[in-house]
C-alpha cells in the first residue's frame, strides 16, 4: 500500500472519528446541557495544550528533517570522494588507473543496486560494501608514485580514500530510526489528549465546529505522519538516494 494512500486513509479516519464521537455525545447529552457552559478554565488549558503540543510537533518536525539533510550530505559526500578518485587517477600508469576506477564503479554499483535495499529494509550497511571500498583503500595507499607528478597526486587520492570511508561510516549511523520510541509515544498521547480536548469544549453538531474539528485531527495526522515519513533517512517516501552516485558515475547501475 502506498505511504500516501495510508495518510489519506489517516486523516479520513481521524476525521471520521471526529464526526462520529460528536454525533455520540450529542445524542447521549442530557436535556439540559448548554454547550455555551463551558469553563473558563478548560478554554484555558485547551489553548496552553493545543500550544505546547504545537512546540513538541514543531521540533520533532526540525530534528527529522536536519536528520535527513545530514543523510543526503553524507550520501553527496562520499560520491563526490569516489568520483575525485577515479578523475585523480588519470596521472598513474594505465593498468594501475583502470584497475582503481573498475573497483570504484564495482563499489558504487554495489551500493545504489543492493547495500541501498539492506539499508531501507534492515537499516545496516553490507560487509560486501566494505570489502569493495577496502579494496579501493588498498589499490590507492599500495601503488607506489614512479615520478614526481604521481608523488603530487597521492596524497590527495588518500585523503579522498578517507573523506569517502568517513562519509560512509556516518552514512551507517544514520541508517537507523531518529525518533525514540519514547517520543513517539509521547507524539501520540499528545495528539490523543489535544483532540481530546475539543471534546470538553463541548462543540455543537453545527457544520461549521464539524468541519474544524475534523480539519484540526486531519492536520494532527498529517504532521505526525511526516515525522514518520521523515524518521528513517534511507527509506520510507521522502528519504535521501542515490541520485548523487548515479549522477557522478551515470554509467553504473549496479
């Protein structure tokens, strides 16, 4: 099923339960209720909750989102390193050269065909990953320069070496959830106790409280599903990818 079909099945049924929970408790009201009766004091701690959970849903939004950004960047990161290498080596000896590029290509090819797929579905990445990038580390730290303008490109190809393995070892600690469990379950009561609030403000079964009150749980679900859109960086809708690999070396498709 489709994460955004599951949202528009979400705020339908929130709305729907809305609606439904109006219609209950107007038809089980007492005679002699006054939906205008309603206590300053609960108008009171309706708005300061509506507010504070407003704060919390605001940052949970932030702190997924700069969690994505970061993702993207390692991602961006580490094939701008890769593609650094493969144009560096172009002052070695042909044989050294191509073999360094053939092992760059099987490594990204690797990475957007299968590590991509055990990132989003198991959130780690592969030893075969690692095993390919090594190899890389290896044909460029082993090769020993024959002149002095091979001299002047190793040090730079090292460092490249290791700006990728530092964007791939942070790619490997971002793979995973961002939001505790913790906060998710403070998420949600939150959300159930601020839509449980409208309740005690005793809305009428007039169109227009209806249609606020639905809109009002659709948005709810709406932000907390992008949180949860946003909470895992390699996977779910709205997840950082591979463009940058296929960009750079467009002729590797795995």
């Amino acid at each position: 099923m489709a994460e955004w079909l599951v949202l528009t099945l979400a705020m339908l049924a929130a709305c729907a339960v809305v609606v439904l929970i109006t219609f209950v408790r107007h038809r089980t009201a007492s005679d002699d209720e006054d939906p205008s009766e309603t206590p300053d004091v609960i108008e009171y701690m309706t708005m300061w909750i509506g507010v504070v959970y407003a704060i919390v849903l605001g940052l949970a939004i932030a702190g997924v989102w700069e969690a994505r950004s970061a993702a993207h960047d390692h991602v961006q990161a580490e094939a701008v390193a890769l593609h650094e290498i493969s144009e560096r080596v172009r002052v070695y000896p042909a044989d050294v050269r191509d073999r360094i590029r053939d092992d760059v290509n099987a490594y990204v090819g690797h990475v957007v065909s299968t590590e991509w797929k055990t990132m989003a579905e198991h959130g780690r990445v592969t030893e075969r990953g690692t095993e390919l990038l090594d190899r890389v580390r290896a044909d460029v730290t082993d090769y020993e320069p024959r002149s002095d303008f091979e001299a002047q490109a190793y040090q730079p190809l090292v460092d490249q070496v290791a700006a990728a393995d530092e964007a791939r070892s942070a790619r490997a600690e971002s793979t995973g959830a961002t939001m505790p469990g913790v906060v998710w379950f403070g998420l949600i009561t939150g959300a159930v106790v601020t839509i449980g609030m409208v309740f005690a403000l005793q809305i009428r079964r007039t169109a227009r409280e209806l249609v606020l009150a639905g809109l009002f749980s659709a948005l709810i679900a709406f932000l907390l599903f992008l949180i949860w859109d946003f909470d895992m960086p390699y996977s779910h809708g709205i997840a950082a990818s591979t463009d940058p690999f296929l960009h750079l070396f467009p002729d590797v498709r795995g």
